[in-house]
C-alpha cells in the first residue's frame, strides 16, 4: 500500500485535490477524508441505520473511492483487496483495537460492530467503552475509520465528540438503491452538546430507524424506466431540517462480486468471535420476536383479549410491568400494518433446532 513519494512530496503535489461533488457521496467523503489526511488530520465516520438498510455498502464504497483515488494520484501503487480483508477490516471494536497496533500510519480500519447480532445491555455498555478507547488513540496514526453501528444507544455523546462525520441510512427502496443523510461535527469548543445537534433530535432518529412515518410514493426514472418509489418522506425531511446537515444523496449497491467477499471475509466471522460471550443471531432474534407478536396478536384478534388484560400477562412474579398496554397496542398495530409475509429465512429459522433434534 505504500507509496514510493515521501510524505512530504504527496503533500507537495496534491494538495490541490478538487473539493465538492465529482463522481458520488461516496466519492465526495473519500476525497475529503484524504484532503484532511494532507493536514496530518485523522477522519473518523459513524455511519448509522437499521439491519438491511445499507450501512455496510455505503462504507465500502467510500473505502473503495478512497483506495481509488489514492491510487490514481499515486500516494498508492495498488489495491490489495485480499490483504484489506484480514489487516484493515475489524469484526468488532476489540479486534480492531488489537488490528490497529498493526496498521501502518495514513492507513485505513473499518469496523462493522454487531450488525447479525443482538446483545445484552452489559455488553452493550462494553461495547461503548472498547469504542471510546479506539477513538482516542486513532488519531496517533492519522487513521481513516469508518464504523457501522447498529444500535442508537452506541451513539453516545462520548462517541459523537469523538467523530469527525455521521452519517444515517435511514431507507432502502427495494434492492435499488438506499439514501444517506451526512452530518459534519462542529468543532468549536464553545458549543455544548455533542457537536452534532442530536441531543435534541434523538426522537427523530428512533422513529425513523424503524420506520414509524408516514409514507409518500413519487416517480422516479431508472435505468431509463420510469418507477414508482414509496419513501418517508417526513422522515427525510426531518433529517435534512437538522443543524449539522450538510448533504443528501442516493446510492445504489457494490459491484456483486465485492459484496461477496465481504461477506464472505467479514460478516461470515462475525458470529465467531470468541471474545463475545452473550450474542444471539439476529436472525434468531427476529424469529423470537416474530413468534412472540403472532401469539399477541392471535390472543388478542382470536381469544378477544383486552390490552389491560394483555398487559396483566406481562406482570411477573415480582410486580414488574413488563410491557404497558401502550406498549402491546403500538405492536399490534405495527402487525395489522404488516401487507406481507416475513422473509422465508425468518420463518424457516428453527430457533429451537437443539431441542427438536433431542426428542427425535
């Protein structure tokens, strides 16, 4: 990965690298991290949203731009996708703390934290705390990083002063395309909260990351074709009406076969990782849910179960409400809404397939 032009002479002759929009977002991102990289600054991103949303393509696309764009002015002489997957790419923010002794300084680390998993809230707060260490000591080697976070509540205010971009994919249309909202930190010391405004927009994001909006439907030309694009159009709105918004854009997928490999060289391992001790499958997860609100609502729809009576089910032995009949009325409603079957891979999943495989 390195180059044969000494740092100084890189700085030299590129210094002028275009700024703004040439190509995509994504390559819009890549350029400015390297632009940052030319003042011996560090350039750390947060990006943000739901399972399935895009998180991860986004992130390889921006690395992909960076790598190209290095290579192409010549701070690099070639892109070694197969050394990338093992030093460069971490399976959670401990494997990237004992990855990033190894990396050289300029380099780039890109963490996908948990996005097949679902953890405890001890470990959650673990979690928090490995990151937090990460980020003081990324900037020592001038790193690029990139972090895919799939729960809110990592979103820490420790975390957000830590970060130079967030940026939120709040949507997937179909397997088209996805939408990325990018917020820039402020950096002056004077303003409180976490630099980013979202102290105050939270509610924002936790309704929209599950998709509680209305939805708007629009035209859209594609590939010459005109189609009709159902998309939240509040959510959207109320995204770009934050004060660190600085810009919008759509991307579609990677290429296939990079897509693959990831999946192959990094999601593959993520589930077998020896240092989390308290992790269940995502997909596991989803079943568990789903089979959970299909006895709600079939208790309430079938057996005429009132909410109260719903919510007198959820009292355990010691008097705790574990779930309010507000809470059970949002959940059937989020049923009834439902125009369509789960994916087969929730409904097929046999959580329970050690048990069945005993009493047979």
């Amino acid at each position: 990965m390195k180059s044969k032009l000494t740092w100084q002479e890189i700085k030299e002759k590129y210094s002028g690298l275009k700024k703004g929009l040439k190509k995509s977002g994504a390559w819009t991102i890549a350029n400015l991290a390297i632009r940052r990289e030319l003042h011996d600054w560090d350039t750390i991103i947060v990006i943000i949203g739901q399972r399935g949303a895009g998180k991860s393509n986004l992130g390889l696309k921006i690395v992909k731009s960076w790598l190209e764009i290095k290579r192409e002015e010549g701070m690099i002489d070639s892109i070694n996708w197969k050394k990338y997957w093992k030093e460069n790419f971490a399976l959670s923010t401990l494997d990237a703390i004992e990855k990033y002794r190894k990396l050289e300084d300029r380099s780039f680390l890109f963490i996908d934290e948990g996005a097949d998993v679902a953890y405890s809230s001890d470990t959650m707060t673990i979690l928090v705390r490995n990151l937090i260490k990460l980020l003081a000591k990324i900037r020592e080697k001038k790193i690029f990083t990139i972090i895919c976070l799939p729960f809110l509540d990592m979103l820490t205010k420790r975390v957000l002063q830590m970060t130079h971009l967030l940026i939120v994919v709040p949507y997937r249309f179909k397997n088209l395309w996805s939408y990325a909202f990018v917020y820039a930190r402020n950096p002056n010391p004077l303003i409180g909260g976490d630099g980013f405004g979202f102290d105050k927009a939270k509610k924002i994001l936790e309704r929209g990351l599950t998709l509680d909006y209305t939805m708007s439907e629009r035209w859209v030309i594609y590939k010459g074709q005109r189609i009709r694009e159902i998309y939240p159009r509040m959510l959207f709105r109320k995204l770009a009406s934050l004060p660190s918004f600085k810009l919008m854009f759509r991307y579609r997928p990677v290429k296939k076969e990079l897509e693959e490999a990831y999946k192959k060289y990094v999601k593959s391992k993520v589930m077998n990782q020896e240092f989390h001790t308290d992790l269940v499958s995502r997909l596991k997860f989803e079943k568990l849910e789903y089979m959970y609100n299909t006895v709600l609502y079939n208790l309430y729809t079938k057996d005429g179960k009132s909410l109260k009576q719903l919510e007198r089910l959820h009292i355990d032995k010691f008097g705790n409400v574990l779930l309010s009949a507000g809470s059970i009325k949002k959940r059937l409603e989020r049923i009834e809404a439902m125009e369509k079957s789960p994916d087969r891979e929730i409904i097929e999943e046999k959580v329970f397939a050690e048990e069945e495989e005993e009493t047979t």
